[in-house]
C-alpha cells in the first residue's frame, strides 16, 4: 500500500524534510504522466508559465508511443504537477512552485531556504555550533549530528562545487567521516570524553575503528563521565592542600603575602555535574554527576 503524502508544516526539520521530499519523489515516479519531469536528460526542466508550453515540444516519432506526447499535454501535466506539490508545500508560494519555478530541484531548494537549512558550501560549519541540549540525551544528539552530515553529503544534484569540479556522483558516508563524527560527538558530551574513551578502550581500537564500538561506548559514558567528574575532584583537593600548606609555610616564614595568595589560589570543591554544565543547564551547580 502506497502511504499518502502529509502536507509540510512550519518547523520542518532536515531530516522531516528529508523525508518528505523523498516521499514526493516517489509519488511522482509512480505516475507515468508525471515521472518524465524527474529524469535529468529529459523533461527534468522548464519556462515559467509565460512561456508557450513552458518551452516544450512535441516528442519525436522516436519516443516509445506510450510516452510520447505533444507539447500542449506536457505543459498541461506539468501543470497539475506543480499544482499538487503546491498543495503539499503551502509554506511557500503557491504561485511561484506553479508559474515561476524551473525545476523540482528549485522548489525544493526554495523550501530549504524557507526552512534555513538550504544546502551551501558553508553550512557545515554550523557543525561547530552543536552542543547538548536541555533534556537531550546523548543517543539524540548523535542522531541529530549524523542527520546534519548526512544532509551536508555532495550530490549531483546540490549544484555545489568542489575543486571548482562539478560533483560527478551522489557522495557517501566513508569510514572516516563516521570515526570523524564519532570524536565530534564525544567532545560535545563532554571536551575530557576523546581523551578518557581512548584510554578505556585502547585494547578494543588497535584492531576496531572507533565508529565500530561507538554503540559499546556509549553505553559507558555515564561510567566514564563519572571518572572523569572524581578525578577533577581528587585534583582539586589535591591543589588545595597543596596551596594551604604553601600558604601556611609563608605565613610561618613571616610572609606579608599569604592572604594573596589565597584570594589568588584558594579553591573549595563545589556540587557540579559536568553532563549538565556541558548541555548549559543552570542546575548543574546543585548535583553531583552520580546523583
């Protein structure tokens, strides 16, 4: 059963859109009035409706009987085409999906825009921009980053450019990427996690990628979070008494200074949960990590 096309509403995400227009595609494929207007070399683009048949003509005697037709049919089901997506898309301009636009590429990219997230050569580096959000756990925030690459790959279709080089094929994820996104991830947690997962799982990375036992390690970042949270405690303490016997030795010394010195150094260890300071929540001054 084909499922039906839901109509796209305002606070689309890229993954939701994602969907959507791949459902759109599909719909349109299955009709074989329609499905012309989605292959490259064919009817793929065309005039705005000021344009005589929208700058069609009539097929050749050497397009299959089944398909060929004259260019006043085209543009009259190019017409109910466009006039269907705009009903699936009304977060824009019905008239400029129906009348303006020249291709399915630019009405989808026009609704990207809409949306902020139109793909670009820069927009990759709002990757530098995520952190953990109030409530978000660390399973949705690797979903959301994956999402975020995996609408940032080059196509053919994206128009951009690398190398001054057109894209000549879709681009894939390659094991790189994914143990790239992978350290991403853990710094986002938290900037200590790279450092301490590569540590616990040493043995395991001398013959695994890291994206290999990603699933394995998230499953132990409370625990190693904890570590981490117990030895920046051990440290403090350890600075404190430190700098209190420093100060005690100056004092005893007959120094006029020890009070600086601990206005400048003195340290008292206070409630702190680094997951929740990580995520910018205002209530991880009021809990340790363990509670």
């Amino acid at each position: 059963m084909v499922p039906k096309q839901r109509i796209l509403i305002e606070g689309e995400s890229p993954t939701s859109f994602e969907t959507w227009e791949q459902s759109m595609n599909f719909h349109i494929v299955l009709d074989s009035r329609f499905a012309r207007f989605t292959v490259k070399d064919d009817l793929c683009t065309w005039r705005p409706s000021s344009t005589e048949n929208r700058g069609f003509q009539d097929d050749p005697s050497s397009v299959a009987d089944d398909v060929r037709m004259k260019a006043t049919l085209k543009a009259a089901h190019l017409q109910i085409l466009l006039g269907s997506i705009a009903t699936y898309a009304p977060v824009i301009s019905s008239k400029f999906i129906t009348e303006q636009a020249c291709s399915l590429r630019e009405i989808y990219d026009r609704l990207r825009s809409h949306y902020g997230f139109r793909k670009t050569g820069g927009r990759i580096l709002e990757l530098a921009e995520f952190s953990l959000e109030p409530m978000e756990s660390r399973e949705a925030l690797w979903e959301r980053m994956s999402a975020f690459i995996d609408d940032n790959l080059l196509s053919c279709r994206s128009g951009i450019k690398h190398l001054d080089g057109e894209v000549e094929r879709d681009e894939e994820l390659s094991p790189m990427v994914l143990n790239i996104l992978v350290v991403l991830w853990l710094k986002v947690l938290h900037c200590a996690l790279p450092g301490a997962v590569r540590q616990r799982f040493s043995t395991q990375l001398r013959s695994n990628t890291i994206f290999s036992l990603r699933e394995d390690i998230s499953d132990s970042v409370p625990a190693i979070l904890q570590d981490i949270q117990e030895k920046d405690g051990v440290i403090s303490r350890t600075g404190y008494q430190s700098r209190n016997n420093f100060q005690r030795s100056s004092f005893q010394r007959g120094s006029s200074r020890p009070n600086q010195r601990k206005n400048a150094y003195g340290y008292r260890r206070s409630m702190k949960c680094c997951l929740c300071e990580s995520a910018g929540r205002q209530e991880a001054n009021t809990h340790f990590l363990s509670a």
